[in-house]
C-alpha cells in the first residue's frame, strides 16, 4: 500500500487507540502501550487495544499476525500472558524486534 493511503487509513487507529492507551507510531510501525500493576489490569486493557484494532475490518485493512508482539516489563507478569487479535494468538515475549532494535524484558 502507498504510504499515502496507509497514512489515510492509519490515522482512524492513532485517533481511537489514544484514549486508550498511550500509542506511538512512526512511518508504518504503531506501539501501542498499556501500563498497570496487575495482570489482570494490563489483560483488560489490551483487551480494548485489540477491539480498536479489530475494527479496522470496516475500512477492509486485515490483521498481519506476523507482526504482532507483546513484551511485558514487570517482574509479577508471567509468561503465560496470551490475547486473540482476529484468530492471531499473541503471546508475551522475553524478546522483540521494533524498528530494527532489539527489547527484551530484562531490567
């Protein structure tokens, strides 16, 4: 897709992600952040990152699973974090590749 036209449909996803959660987006890479103490808090709130993103289905973009990655940063989170975004399972890594650079979860 042209830049342009990504840029076009993009624009809905910054606009009704930055409620929330925090979003940071450059060229066509968006990183979409969710803070909280508890498990069960973060769960919740990327649960409502991943109904945004699913509604993009109305503008006919499609999920790419491949490049979907979650990585936690808190000691109390487990490995076992997973979210559904359109029959994608995404899993917490220790792990991941953003913009060329590599995160992981050690602190």
């Amino acid at each position: 897709m042209e830049p342009f036209a990504y840029n076009m449909y993009s624009n809905d996803l910054i606009l009704l992600l930055s409620p929330v959660c925090d979003i940071f987006s450059y060229a066509d890479v968006n990183i979409a952040c969710w803070y909280g103490e508890y498990i069960a808090e973060v769960t919740q709130g990327l649960q409502k990152v991943v109904s945004v993103i699913t509604h993009f289905r109305l503008n006919e973009m499609k999920v790419n699973g491949k490049n979907l990655h979650m990585i936690t940063f808190n000691r109390q989170m487990t490995k076992h974090v997973s979210l559904n975004v359109d029959g994608y399972v995404i899993r917490n890594e220790p792990v991941v590749k953003l913009l060329g650079l590599y995160t992981d979860d050690l602190y």
